[in-house]
C-alpha cells in the first residue's frame, strides 16, 4: 500500500502520510488537487517538512491526526490519561492500516505496549467532501485505565487568521462571534450534560473577512449530544488545528482489562468559496443518510403557546379544526396531558394519562384529529423527573446525582432520571413503548428542559441514545424531534436518530432570522422547526406581522405554534396563503442549496433556496432594522447559473413591499429577465421596507 494516500470527493481533497510508524497525519485538507497517478503527489510530503530552529526539538514535531505529548506535541494533547499515575502520556507505533478506496477510508490499528493500550483510528472523506474521524482506546494492560482525554484534531494552514463560532442561551441560540486567530488555544467546553443552548455548534477557521459567499473556510463540529469540547490552536511554531471530542469527567471514563472508549465522530467541512459552501457540505451529506425523512414535512400545528397546560377536549378539537382549514398535517399535544400535569411543578415520570383531564383518554382527540386528515404527536420529556411525582416518591434513588446525601441545584422544578440504571430505564421504555401501541401516535416531542449539574453525563447520554434507537426499532413509523429547552440539543449525534431540531423556545420571527441563519451552517431547512406564532411573541413581546412571521418560517419544517381560534377570519385566510405557498415549494426548499448574499447593509439580509439544477429558485430580502441608507439600493441574487436566463419577479403572498417609498419599482409588477450572471454580479434594486418586514422573490430559468 502506498504510505500517501489521496482522497477526493465534492471538490475537497484530504492527503494522508502513513510513512514510518507513528500516527497518520494529513499532508492537506481543502481545495481539490486534481487526479493523481501513485507518487504524483510524493514530493507533496517533503515540500511540507519545515526547517528546525534553535532551542527546537532535533527533529520536525510530527502533527498527527491525535497529537501526542510524547512525540513532542506540546500543543492541547489528542490523547491522555494514567494508569495509577503512570502511563500519562501514551505512546503508540502503527502496526496495521487498511484503506478501503470505495468509501474513501482508512482504519489505523496501533499499540503502546509499555502503557497497555490499543488504539483504533477511523477516518476518511465522505461523498459530500466532509473530513470524518474518530478514535478508541482499549486497555490491553492490567488493572483499570482511567481516560482523561481523546480528542483527535484537523490541521488548518496559514491562511486561517480569523475565527467564528457561536455562543447564545436559552431564547437566543446560536449568535455568532468573530476573532482573530491568535497564538494560543481558543476553548469551547460545555459542561451542560447536553449540547447546550451556548454550545458553538461549528467552530470555523478562514481567510481574514469570509462570508457566505467568499473567503477560505474550514469548519469543525463535534457529534456528541453531551459534555463536549471544541477548540482552535495556534503554536508559536506555526501549527494550526481545530480539534474536538467529548468532554471526560474527573474519573468517568475507567476502562477495565480488555474495555474500550470510542470518541464521538469529528466531523470538518471545508468551503472554497465560503460558509455557503462549507454548509452546504453538510446539507448534503445528511440528506445522504439512509434515516433522513424521506416524505414531504408535515405543516405542524403544536398546541403550547395556544393552550399551556390548560387542556380539554372540546378546546383542543376546536383548535385541531381551524389548523386544518389553515392547511395544518400534523397536531402536536404538548406539555400537560399526563398524570399530575397542571404547571410544570410536578408529574414528570408518571407517564399516564391523566383521567381528570382525559376522563376517556386521548383517543377521541387523536380520532378527531386523524378524521381531519392529520398525523398526531405527543409532547415528552423521558430524561426527567419531578420530585413532586409518584415516580420519585416510589423511587427517589433513581435522581441522577454525584452523591446520595445530595441532590443537584433544581431546575424548572425538576431532576434527572438516572436512564444508565437499567431499572429506570426499563421503565421509561414500557411506559413509552406502552403509549405509543395503544394510541396512533406518529410522532414524539422529545424534550429535555433542564442541564445536567454535579452530575457525569456520558452514561446519561449513552443511554438516551439507546432508548430513542429502541423506540424506532420497535416503532420504525415513528418520528422524534429533538427539542431541549428549545435548541439546546442541536448536533449530529442526536440527529442519527431524530426527524428534526425544535431550533428555539423562541419564535418571534426577528430573533428566528438570526438563530435560524446559524442554525443552517450545520442543519437543512427542512430539519428546523420553525413555528408562525401569535401576533405578540410570547418571549419577546414584540408584535410583528403575520406576513413577516411566516416569511420567516416558510423555508423551513414549517408550523404553527398559535391560537387560531382567537385568530380574525381575515387572519386565519392569510396564514392559508402561506401554508399552500410553503407546501408547494416544499420540494424545492427540502432539497435544494441554501444561498445567502454577502449585502453591504448588515440591516438587509438576502436569503434563498437554488434548486439543485438551479432551474428555480426562491429568495427573501428580509429588512432586520432601518438602514443607514434609503432607499435600499441593489441586491445580489446569489447561487444561479451563470449561463442562464431568469424571469425574476415577485412571489405571492410574500409580494407586497410595506415601506416608506412614495413610488413603486419600475421591474416590481411585470418582473424583469436578467442573465443569473448579472443578478448574482449586478443584481437588481430592492425595495425599500419598514424594519422587520420582508418579501419574496421567485427566479425561474427561461
């Protein structure tokens, strides 16, 4: 086998030098380097080997793709631990590789004999182009080894100066925050016990000024849905990594003789031609999967900022029928249904139905919502406990908590339930499992209100995991959404098995603008939830108006999270408009390419969906806040064919510029035909709008 291995997929190349015994390193990561004959590529490796320098170790310190102190990396190690104080440092030779060329992957197999360790390193490029890696240690020596650390990292070149990545908190996920990309480490560590409403999501490194449309990117993500860390290095010596993995406890990891620990996988996307490129990446690879939702995404009316927890049948079957007028497929219970259920003081483990409020049970509510033409959903939260329930009164050892003579810090008047006890998981499975064959539920709510405190989180996460994947085993129809207090458990490792992210408790369509522009780094429209609320927001007290709200929510899982049945006439028929509009173009926003334009004024945002011919496509010019300028002047449309003719115009219902202009634009009524070269070089004038409002253009290839 040639010790220089070449990947390629979707314009990204990844190198690889397997020469000598130590660990493999990546030559290169990023823009494709054309076919290559074997030993084309051979003087790649010595045109990469840097000079010593004095006071520097003998030889070059040899970046691998799990950095070891022992091999002079004296940067974040990929790898570390003891075993009763020894072995901190591991030190492990290759002794087999196997390279499988259909799926662009390599396995490395190595050993340190002297600390007793193996370890397996799988890592390779995707068809999408994304960089996948990840690493297991097993202990192969005597007594237990307690791990501390695996963390295998991606190199990243000169050019990278600056850094982006995300923070936020509950209501306000993921707001991005840039920098320069210094010397020293740049950490990012959730301790939460899930991926956290600040948790970063990607951690990018490019070309100084990117955008989504230009500049050098390479982007890091970690696939792990709890304890986690992400973070950017920058050493004297000129070595630049991202690098990132779960985040291990003081003692939470001790491997017994013959145990093993396999790091989440590491996922790095890179972007020629800026962060469009580098999500889309993404985008592709999870439409890829075998388990992403293949049929249309079902319109979703959920019942929570309509009703709370005030439930009763005859109000909720009134609220089922205007959501089906309003064009609604799915109806989603929330919180409140079961046993104890009136605040969210209690009931939580006592998943029963509550017969005070369901005399009958949900059955005659689900078979009005079904006689609608509806799937039904239910609203849980199975990581849970209230101290105030039957279940913690029965069972109050089965809190998750560091220590018996002490709980963790309340949090919205609940705890954990330890799911790694088997007996506390068993009970969630049959009483989960148990709803979901007496009632025809199509599709679970799947929340987790509160952060893991004083608590290790590895078996907790482990083992939620495994409850989601036995629930579709034994239900394959079903669909879960991965809601946390919103957006809290947004990531890869919990997307392997759900349906859909409920990306904030937040809907007021503003602050969704920006969380869901983030957001879609990582996930494809049609995985966010994205919900038209009352005119008032409930966590802002903002009003906005219903074109703008469900503009907003158009391109994404669209919903309705809104008491229609105090909603005028007028209103439930306007929201009619916009859920026909988003069904019809359900096909092209569920499957084509994200675009965002790279506009001057920061107060105009240009957003759209390119069909993957880019024969069609839909825009929206969104006015976050007043412009420095007026009027607007001209906007960029980007992602189209060059080549090609478009008839640009309008789109209705999202076709009507509220604004302070005394005349209307001379191409708004009749639309314009324009080259897609000129509308993404040139563009065309855009109306000028009050804050917070937007429109809709559609551009069809002639």
């Amino acid at each position: 086998m040639d010790d220089l291995l070449h990947f390629r997929a979707a314009g990204t190349s990844l190198v690889l030098d397997l020469s000598g015994t130590g660990l493999p390193r990546i030559v290169h990561w990023g823009a494709d380097l054309g076919a290559s004959a074997p030993g084309r590529l051979a003087g790649l490796r010595a045109a990469d080997v840097p000079q010593t320098v004095p006071n520097a170790l003998d030889e070059p310190v040899p970046l691998s793709v799990l950095p070891q102190q022992s091999a002079g990396w004296l940067g974040t190690p990929g790898v570390s631990g003891h075993r009763a104080g020894r072995a901190a440092a591991p030190a492990f030779t290759v002794h087999g590789t196997s390279v499988r060329d259909e799926s662009r992957s390599l396995t490395v197999e190595a050993v340190d004999p002297e600390g007793g360790l193996a370890l397996t390193l799988e890592l390779g490029l995707t068809g999408a182009g994304l960089v996948r890696l990840r690493a297991a240690v097993t202990n192969t020596g005597e007594g237990p080894y307690h791990l501390t650390e695996l963390t295998p990292a991606l190199p990243v070149p000169a050019q990278a100066t600056e850094l982006l990545d995300l923070t936020g908190r509950h209501l306000r996920e993921r707001a991005p925050q840039r920098h320069a990309f210094t010397l020293g480490t740049h950490l990012r560590e959730s301790r939460r016990g899930r991926t956290g409403s600040d948790a970063t999501l990607l951690l990018t490194a490019g070309e100084a000024g990117f955008g989504f449309r230009s500049g050098e990117v390479w982007g890091l993500h970690v696939a792990w849905s709890g304890n986690h860390r992400s973070l950017a290095e920058r050493t004297p010596a000129g070595q630049a990594v991202l690098a990132g993995g779960e985040l291990l406890l003081p003692g939470e990891i001790r491997l017994a003789p013959g145990a093993t620990y396999r790091s989440p996988w590491l996922y790095g996307s890179y972007g020629r031609n800026g962060l469009d490129e580098l999500a889309a990446r993404f985008h592709r690879e999870l439409r890829a999967r075998d388990g992403h939702p293949a049929s249309p995404r079902p319109v979703t009316l959920n019942t929570w900022e309509a009703v709370y927890f005030d439930q009763d049948l005859t109000t909720l079957e009134r609220l089922a029928r205007t959501a089906a007028e309003a064009g609604a497929e799915r109806f989603v219970l929330d919180d409140g249904w079961f046993r104890g259920r009136r605040d969210d003081h209690a009931g939580l483990g006592d998943w029963y139905v509550d017969a005070e409020v369901w005399p009958d049970g949900l059955r005659p509510l689900i078979d009005t919502v079904r006689g609608l033409g509806m799937q039904f959903g239910l609203w849980v939260e199975p990581e849970m406990i209230n101290p105030d329930s039957d279940l913690a009164r029965a069972h109050p050892d089965w809190v998750l908590a560091a220590s018996p003579s002490r709980l963790p810090p309340a949090s919205r008047h609940q705890q954990v339930l330890a799911l790694a006890r088997p007996e506390a998981y068993a009970y969630v499975l049959a009483r989960l499992d148990t709803l979901l064959r007496e009632h025809r539920i199509d599709y679970l709510k799947w929340d987790h209100n509160r952060d893991l405190v004083d608590a290790a989180a590895h078996h907790q996460t482990t083992a939620a995991y495994r409850l989601m994947d036995e629930l579709r085993t034994r239900h394959p129809q079903l669909e879960i959404e991965s809601c946390a207090s919103g957006g809290a458990r947004v990531d890869l490792g919990v997307l392997e098995r759900t349906d859909r992210v409920w990306t904030s408790d937040c809907i007021d369509a503003l602050e969704r603008q920006r969380i869901q522009r983030w957001t879609g780094l990582l996930l494809p429209p049609e995985l966010l939830g994205a919900h038209v609320g009352a005119p008032v927001a409930h966590t802002t007290g903002r009003r906005h108006t219903l074109d703008f709200r469900a503009g907003t929510a158009l391109f994404c899982h669209f919903g309705i999270e809104w008491d229609l049945t105090a909603a005028s006439a007028a209103e439930r028929a306007r929201l009619a408009e916009w859920v026909a509009l988003h069904r019809t173009l359900r096909p092209l926003l569920h499957s084509g390419t994200v675009v965002h334009g790279d506009h001057p004024d920061p107060a105009l945002w240009v957003h759209g969906v390119v069909a993957g011919d880019a024969g069609r496509a839909v825009f929206a010019l969104v006015q976050m806040a007043t412009s420095v300028q007026s009027p607007a002047g001209r906007v960029r449309l980007p992602g189209l064919d060059p080549d090609a003719d478009y008839r640009l115009a309008p789109l209705a219902p999202g076709d009507r510029p509220e604004g302070p202009a005394t005349s209307a634009l001379p191409w708004w009524e009749r639309g314009v035909t324009l080259p897609g070269r000129v509308l993404a070089e040139v563009g065309v004038q855009a109306p000028t709008l009050f804050p917070e409002r937007l429109v809709l253009l559609e551009a069809v290839r002639l």
